[in-house]
C-alpha cells in the first residue's frame, strides 16, 4: 500500500516538473518568436524607409549639392542645417541665402527623386557668371576660390521624417578628385533609352541633342553664364 502511495506521489512530482519545463520552453519559445518578429519588422522598415543620400555633382559647369532620397518612401519635413566656410565665405551672396532660407523650412523629397543647389561654378568656367543678373564674379576669382575653398568641410546636419538623423561631411574636392559625375538631364536619359532600342536612328538622336542643348542654355535656379 504504502509502495503504490509512493510511486504515485513520485509521478505526480515528475509531472508536475515536467508541466513546469513545458511551460519554461514554451514560454522561451514565445519570448523568441517575438524577437524574431521584432526584427524582421525592422528589417522590412529599413528596406522601405525613406534614405537620404547627398553628394556633389557637377552640372553645366557648377558644383550642386546633390539630396537624392534612394529609399522607397517619401522623405518629409526634412530639416536641413548647411554649413562651413564653402558656404559662409561663398562667392555669391545668392548662395548664401537659399542656404540660410532654409534653416527657417522643411522640404518633401519623392522616393527616387532629388534636389539640387548650387555651391560654385567649377575650375571650367569660362567667362564671368552672375545671379539673377546681378552679381558678376570672374572665372579668375572662381579659381581662386576653389583653390582655398574645395578642401575645406561641407557639413550637414538636421533630420527627417520626424526620426532620422541627418550628419554627413565632406568637401568638394572629395568628389572632384575621385568622381563628381555630371548629372544627365531627364531628355538625355530618354534619348538614351530609345537610342539603345534603335542606335541607326539618326534623326532621334539629332533632334533630342538639339533639345538638350536648347536646355543647356536656360539657366538654374537663378544662375545665368555670361560667356566673354
């Protein structure tokens, strides 16, 4: 009798520790799958946020600071802070302005699309540039100032979408030296897309180089080239 209460008790007790492990493991097994769910959540949010790259570029001869949101959703509510001596000692008062104009507002950037501002004409201009026809300032000068100036820090800061950061720093001459690009005009783009689908096509390719140089002579964002 007193054997049968004994091994009874003994198999509540390895019951019960055996429910207990179950529930541990379960419980560890939840705790995981939960951890695992959190960051895949991140993971898919990082691959679709919005993500913004910036760069200069060269563009008819000027350097432009290049924001390009490479993300796959709208970057907002962008607040940006441009600064350092390219910007505070720039040439053109014009300059100047957009960059402080916009310490006092916020942008919208498309996924996939970009914006421009100018920082200075490049070493190859020619002639004498001016501003909303006003501020004429010799290509002589231009080098000048690139000489002290393109080794000297560009420095972003502010955020976006009410979350990420924004810091980046480099200078002009970062991308002069190892690969400022020339950006392409969206006519150039679609000339080279039918082109590559018909390369015998002269008359395409005639009419849409006489359109991009008709646009090459308008001016940007209020830069006009005086060429003498």
């Amino acid at each position: 009798m007193n054997a049968d209460i004994l091994c009874f008790d003994n198999w509540n007790i390895l019951s019960a520790i055996a429910n207990i492990c179950i529930a541990i493991l379960a419980f560890i097994t939840y705790l995981y799958t939960r951890s695992q769910g959190k960051k895949q959540d991140k993971l898919r949010f990082e691959d679709v946020r919005a993500r913004l790259s910036f760069s200069i570029i060269v563009w008819h001869d000027h350097y432009m600071l290049k924001v390009t949101n490479v993300g796959k959703e709208t970057a907002y509510n962008i607040e940006l802070n441009v600064s350092g001596s390219p910007i505070s000692d720039n040439l053109f008062s014009f300059v100047k302005k957009v960059f402080a104009n916009l310490l006092h507002t916020t942008i919208c950037v498309e996924a996939g699309q970009s914006v421009f501002y100018l920082v200075s004409p490049t070493e190859n201009a020619s002639g004498s540039f001016g501003i909303d026809g006003q501020q004429q300032v010799g290509a002589k000068d231009i080098r000048a100032w690139l000489k002290k100036h393109d080794k000297e820090d560009i420095i972003i800061t502010g955020k976006y979408n009410n979350r990420h950061i924004i810091n980046e720093r480099f200078c002009i001459r970062d991308y002069a030296q190892y690969g400022a690009f020339e950006h392409k005009e969206a006519i150039e783009e679609i000339a080279d897309a039918i082109l590559s689908r018909d390369p015998q096509d002269t008359n395409i390719q005639k009419n849409f180089q006489l359109i991009a140089e008709i646009i090459k002579k308008q001016p940007v964002g209020g830069i006009k080239s005086v060429r003498t």
